[in-house]
C-alpha cells in the first residue's frame, strides 16, 4: 500500500506568481475582463491602470505575506510611526521600480496595444497630506523597508486628501480632491481589525473585586476605525512593510427608530458625525468646529494605533507587559499624535490593569517625539474645557502626568515658580490650553529636531528649560528623501547617465555618489549632463505650457520656488527681485539682463489670509510681466497651480536654481532643498534649516550664500526699521514705489495693502526688507555664473555628488540606531525576491 496521499487528502498550495511578461499580461487581462467586467479592446486607461495596479498588487502580496512570517520567526523589536500626514503621490511608479518590473509591464502592455505613461497620468497623487511633513513620513517608510526595518506606519485614510488648486483672476480656489472616487488599487481592507474609538462621555470611580479603586470612561460616543493597509515594498529586496490607514465609520448605520418616525437627518446624524473624522485632510481650524474635529482626528489616530499594537501584544503574551517597551518603539511625527502618550497611559492603566509606576515606565520607553517646527502657532495647544467636554478621562491622565512631572521640578529647583509655569503641560489664562509638545517632551525618552540648527535652536530656545532637565534626550536627525522616488524614478536619464558613470550601487548607498565628483571636470561627461538637463526643461515647460499657457525660454535659467505657501517661506522675497529684474528691463538695462524663467507653486492653507494674498499678487505681477512685449526672450514668471508629489518629480529634475530663502532660523529643515541638489540644482539660500548642511557638503564656493543669520536676526529684531531698509537701497525703492503705485493692480485698489503693511512692519517677524539687498546682489552673481557654462555645469555635477548625505536611508538608519534599535529582516523564507 501506497503511503502518498491521494489527490484530495493533498493540500492546495498558491504557486509564486510570475514576474515575465506573458504572465504580468495574461493576469492584467483576467483583472480587466474578470474582475472589472471590461472589454480589453475597450477598456478606458482607467480600467487598465486600476486591472494593472491589481496585478502588482498580488505580487506585493506575496512579499509582504512572507515578510510577516520573516517578523513572527525572528521575532525581535519592532517601531511603530505615527504621523496624521503620509503625502504618498503616486503608487505605480514607485511600484514597478522598487519591484524591478518597469520593462517587464512596458511589454506586457505593449501586448495590449497599451503605453505606460498613460496610465502613470491616470493614477491620482494620494494626497494625504499638506507638504513636507507629509512627504517626509513617505520616504521615511520607503527607507525603512529598503533597509529591512520592522517599522509599520499608522495614519488617517482621509476620503478627500490635499485640496485641488485652482487659479482664478490670480486666486487660489479650493476644490474637493476626492481621490478615492475610482477606488484604489493598492489597499486592502482589514475588517477583523476594527477599533473602537471613544469620544464624549465622563469619567467615574469604581472598585474592584479586592476593594481596588479604578477609574473608567463610561458613557462614551464611539465610532468605529476601519484599517486599510497599503504595502510598502522596499527596493529589491523582497521586504514589504505596511502603512495601516484608518477609516471612521459609525457604530452603528442609522436610528432605525428615528428613520421610521420620519426624522430622516436625525436618523443618519450619528453616522454622518463618525464619518466627518476621516472625511478631509486637516480642517480649516478657524472656527471652534475646525478644531474639534481636529482634536478628534489626532486623537481617533493615537487611539486606534495604540490599541491595534496593544491587541498583538495581547494576544500573544496576555497581559504580561514586562518586557513590552523593550519590543516596541512609537515615533511619533511631529506635535499632532503627542496625545498618544496620555492614551496609552490611559489603555494601561483602564483596560489592562497595570499600575501607574508601571504604566508610565513603559509609555516614557516607548514614546519617542520628532519636532519639526520652530513656529509657536504650529505647537499644538488645546482648550482645557473642549479637551474635557471630547475626552475627560484622557485629561484627568493629563493633569496627573503634569502633577507629578511638577513635583519632580520643584524638588530639583526649591521655590521657582516661574521654571515651573514654563514646563507646567497646562498653560495658564482666561482659557487655560493644553500645551501637547510639552507632553510630547515629558512623556518621551527621545526629542529630536530635523537639521543641526532646527536641533540647536530646540536646545537653545523653544525647549531649553527641558533640555536643562534631560540633556540626554535631545538629539539631531537631519531629514532625507528617498533616492528611489526622487532622482531614479524623476530623472531617468540622469541616473542612467550616473549609473554609467559609477555604477548603480548608489541606488542603495547614496552616498556612492561622491565617485561622481572628478566627471564634474570632465568635458565630454559635462556635456551629456548638460544635454540630459535640457530635456528635461523641455519637458517641464511643456507641463507649464499646457497647464497655465506660459512660454517659458528655454536656454534660460529656471529658477524655481515650490513649497508651502507661508510667509516665513518668503516667495514675497523672489517676487520682490522679480519686480526688480522687471524695473530694470523697464528703465533700458535689457542688455544686462540675463534671460531667466520664474516659476512659483504651492498651495495656501485654506483658512490663511496672507498666504493667498501671496498667490494673488505673485499671479498679478506674473501677467504684468508676461504681457510686456519688453520682457519677450529675458523674463517669464509662471505660478504653477495645484502642486503635488508627481508635479514635483517633474519639477526638480528641471531645476536650474534651487530657491531656499526662509528666514533665518524659521525652517526646521527642508527636504525640497535636497530633491533639488540630487538633480544637479544649484541652491541659492539663507543659514536656515538644512541649507547649512547642504552647503557644508557641497563647499561655501557651489552655494550662493545670503543674508542674516539666526543670531543676527534675533539681535536686528528689536531695532528692526523696514524703512530703512528701503532708504538704504535705491532698487528696493523702485521696487516698492512701483507696487504702492497700483501697477499690478491697476483695476483692484487696495488689494495688495496687506501686504505693503506686512512688509514695512517694524514688526515683521520675517525681515523680507532686510535681506533683499543682499538676496540681489547673490541673484547678480547667479546670473553672471549662468553665462559662464562650464562652471555652472562642473558645479551642477558637483551638487549632485555631495547629495549624498541627504538620502532618507541615512536618517533612517540614524533614527535606528539611537532610538530604535531594531534588527533588520533577515530573508530567510522562500520565496522573497
């Protein structure tokens, strides 16, 4: 008798799906005519992006699937990110790179008489975020799988991400970016891991069985987080971390009850108020409205994550947390989570039963704070009485962390009351406000700003009662920005170029690309990258053309400013110079004019008066300036609408002159700034944020150096007379008679006032006046270096090879090795390519 099984008793085993051609093609058909009921010959590009993005997805699977099984056998620590923003852009580029299946699909849908770029123009940015923040968190999750980290990010699945930018008359307008409207292939849904959240109610006292007294939330309006995960593949290494959103949803769908007795609103009320927390990326927070649900997003985040963790951990131990903080770290992306600290205090101690001392020893080893702004308006702080009436058991936690954290001050500094209002976590007034970074500090074994001078100024100022406390705390982790995304998938051709050049090991260790540096005295190599430079602005002013109508020059400068519309970011500054190179053509200096493209993009918060005041005068002056025939071949300005992840990847693969003008000391780093020198862009900037180390790595002489520096700044403010600074400068007075004329706004008086009072302010926080006589006579030097190709391209080359400090691998590796310790994923399961 045989002892094999029969084919029944075998079991069924899925096959590795196969990577060739054939295979990707006949699964994107089976996608497109099976599971989207399409016909293939008349298949919209929709249809096929969403069928192609399908059949990815499966070969994701297989890689995370087995990268799960990697983390259960090796078991080990493992690092949790939680961030209210991830500005993912778009997933199928990224996807074929870092699977290594570019030619592979370029084939596969050729087959179908289909072209790769359509489909990479039909898939929406996943807009989850406002900017660099946002950006940041993405690339930190990109790094931490392409270095084999166990690190699972956590954030909000917001229904509509990122508002859509419009320009109207010079306006910006806001419309909905509902980027979920066709679905989204790359998500799963995760339904046996619901969580439910708990809002309102009122905290009570009660005993336990042995006469133990507890405290309990009762009475709560819950809503339910729905996970959506979304892979995370690292590059060819077989390794797929997870991105967990949540989704609110009602407990329950409607009050039937209600519904019958015809009060048709009142019976969908419950659900509509669920839902509104991951219904739009960050409200406008104006109003009391805006903030609740602000407050209630960030706490709808901590929570669900928290318990999400908690529920492995329960599961597999029970409730044994001795060794809990020795196996988990939590980061927490800048002030929005910080009420993760509270919450989990809270989770220990109510639902799992674990004592104060005990509980607070694991949340203070757990919890690790990312800063990433020096601006006081961006520190959360909330109201006492709308944190108590949405969460009252989590306040009581607060005021008891705050009581004992005060005890522990006073008894190092005996009677100095003022120390203890400064660090006290309730800022004292007629509306008494939670301070959240303060919690974020106490609560954290790990403080960390974003670039040397962000992290010194931390120490210096906004935390220096803290780090007198715990100098041992505080540390730098200078930002990067995945290499993958943003030189070999936005610059194709450089990187071939490169790659040639060095090798493709710098694909992994950006640092290889210092070998670069001796082909920036090479003739021949200089061309091909002055060559490869020019297709690429071809290509930009094609998107400009089409998108906004404007002709850019080509053989002339692009000198570019894309970022957060704010005023410390000071586009103000480069429009000033705008209108100064404007005057100069006006009065005959058009011969000395070097020919120069302007291009401005970014998006102004909604609820931000002056932000868009910004966009209005920028477009204005832009129109004044494109429709002089004088300006013809010398000067085009274009404001870019609707700026986003993908805009970029087109944008600063073209960029000539990279512009980083904050003030200094306002700009906690910066990651723009480092997309731009990876592709050859020269930086024009102040000692702000990362400029600084970007010019130590690239050398003082490849670096158009302007302006005050922090201490300068902080010395001048006091005395600090605008006026003067227009005295002392006849271009600047030109320029801001010319404005006060009504010039750029001949047809809309007064418009612009706001910002003429802005700018001649004594108290103007920013200091626009006192550094443009130095921003001008830095944009001269610019403009005469362009003349002199040879060297503008030997220093283009150069930027790129000292960029590689700048990789988002390097900080991850950093931020691993001081503050998570984690063991990287060792591939030891079949089937991970």
């Amino acid at each position: 008798m045989s002892s094999q099984p029969t084919p029944s008793e075998r079991p069924c085993r899925l096959e590795p799906l196969g990577t060739d051609a054939d295979t990707l093609c006949r699964d994107l058909l089976r996608y497109l005519e099976l599971g989207l009921g399409q016909d293939a010959g008349q298949a919209s590009p929709l249809a096929v992006y969403t069928a192609l993005g399908l059949t990815l997805r499966d070969r994701l699977a297989q890689n995370w699937k087995h990268t799960s099984e990697l983390r259960r056998q090796q078991g080990g620590k493992r690092a949790f990110y939680l961030s209210l923003e991830f500005l993912l852009g778009r997933a199928l580029g990224n996807t074929l790179l870092n699977l290594g299946l570019e030619e592979e699909t370029r084939e596969a849908l050729h087959r179908q008489r289909r072209d790769l770029p359509e489909l990479l123009d039909v898939e929406p940015d996943a807009g989850l975020g406002n900017g660099g923040l946002g950006r940041l968190a993405a690339c930190f999750l990109d790094s931490c799988a392409t270095l084999a980290l166990p690190v699972t990010g956590y954030g909000i699945r917001y229904a509509y991400g990122m508002f859509r930018q419009e320009i109207h008359a010079g306006e910006q307008r806001e419309e909905p970016d509902h980027w979920l409207k066709h679905g989204y292939p790359w998500e799963l849904k995760r339904p046996e891991r619901v969580r439910r959240v708990q809002f309102g109610g009122r905290s009570e006292s009660y005993r336990d069985g042995q006469g133990r007294e507890h405290r309990r939330w009762v009475d709560t309006r819950d809503v339910l987080a729905v996970p959506y995960d979304i892979p995370i593949p690292g590059y060819r290494n077989g390794i797929v971390n997870t991105l967990r959103l949540w989704r609110a949803a009602a407990t329950d769908i409607f009050d039937l009850g209600e519904f019958n007795a015809g009060a048709y609103p009142e019976a969908v009320a419950a659900k509509n108020e669920a839902e509104h927390i991951s219904m739009v990326l960050y409200p406008n927070d104006s109003s009391e409205n805006g903030k609740e649900l602000r407050l209630r997003q960030q706490y709808f985040l901590a929570s669900a994550s928290l318990q999400d963790v908690l529920a492995d951990w329960t599961a597999e131990r029970g409730e044994d947390f001795r060794d809990f903080a020795e196996r988990h770290s939590f980061q927490l992306n800048d002030t929005h989570p910080s009420v993760a600290v509270a919450e989990l205090m809270r989770l220990l101690l109510d639902e799992h039963g674990l004592g104060w001392d005990e509980a607070w020893s694991i949340t203070s080893r757990t919890m690790a704070y990312t800063n990433h702004t020096l601006l006081p308006e961006a520190l959360e702080k909330w109201p006492v009485r709308l944190f108590g009436h949405l969460l009252p058991r989590v306040l009581e936690i607060i005021y008891e962390i705050n009581a004992r954290f005060l005890r522990q001050v006073a008894q190092r500094a005996p009677g100095d009351t003022a120390l203890l209002q400064r660090l006290s976590l309730i800022e004292e007034g007629p509306e008494p406000m939670i301070r959240m970074a303060h919690l974020a500090v106490v609560g954290s074994f790990s403080v960390n700003g974003v670039a040397a001078l962000h992290t010194q100024l931390l120490k210096e100022e906004l935390f220096r009662d803290f780090y007198r406390l715990w100098p041992e705390r505080f540390n730098n982790k200078t930002n990067g920005v995945t290499p993958r995304r943003w030189l070999l998938w936005a610059n194709p051709e450089l990187s071939q170029l490169i790659s040639q050049r060095i090798g493709e090991g710098w694909r992994e260790d950006l640092a290889q690309l210092s070998a670069l540096a001796p082909a920036a005295d090479d003739p021949q190599f200089r061309a091909h990258w002055a060559e490869v430079r020019r297709n690429n602005k071809a290509r930009l002013a094609a998107l400009v053309r089409a998108q906004t109508g404007v002709e850019l020059i080509p053989e002339a400068i692009f000198d570019v400013q894309v970022k957060r519309i704010h005023e410390y970011k000071r586009q103000l500054l480069n429009a000033l110079h705008v209108i100064h190179l404007y005057d100069r053509i006006k009065r005959g200096e058009a011969s000395q004019i070097t020919p120069r493209n302007v291009l401005f993009a970014g998006k102004a918060a909604p609820g931000y008066f002056m932000a868009k005041r910004i966009i209005k005068f920028i477009n204005n002056v832009a129109a004044a300036i494109n429709d002089d025939p004088d300006t013809e071949g010398l000067l085009r300005v274009c404001f870019l609408p609707d700026y986003r992840v993908s805009v970029m990847e087109r944008i600063c693969a073209a960029t000539d002159l990279s512009e980083q003008i904050s003030t200094a000391g306002k700009e906690a780093s910066g990651t723009g700034n480092m997309k731009f020198m990876m592709n050859g862009a020269l930086t024009i900037g102040t000692l702000d944020g990362a400029n600084i180390e970007i010019r130590e790595a690239v050398g003082p002489e490849n670096f158009f150096l302007f302006g005050l520096r922090a201490e300068e700044v902080a010395r001048l403010r006091p005395q600090y007379d605008p006026r003067q600074a227009v005295a002392a400068d006849e271009d600047l007075e030109r320029v801001m008679d010319l404005i006060q004329s009504g010039y750029f706004n001949p047809f809309e008086p007064g418009i612009f006032d706001p910002i003429l009072h802005a700018l001649l302010a004594p108290q103007d926080p920013w200091m626009v006046l006192a550094d443009f006589s130095s921003y001008k006579h830095r944009q001269s030097d610019v403009a005469a270096l362009w003349h002199d190709q040879t060297e503008w391209q030997r220093q283009s080359v150069l930027n790129t090879a000292a960029s590689g400090r700048f990789s988002s691998d390097r900080s991850i590796a950093e931020y691993n090795r001081d503050i998570w310790n984690l063991q990287p994923l060792v591939a030891s399961v079949p089937g991970l390519v």
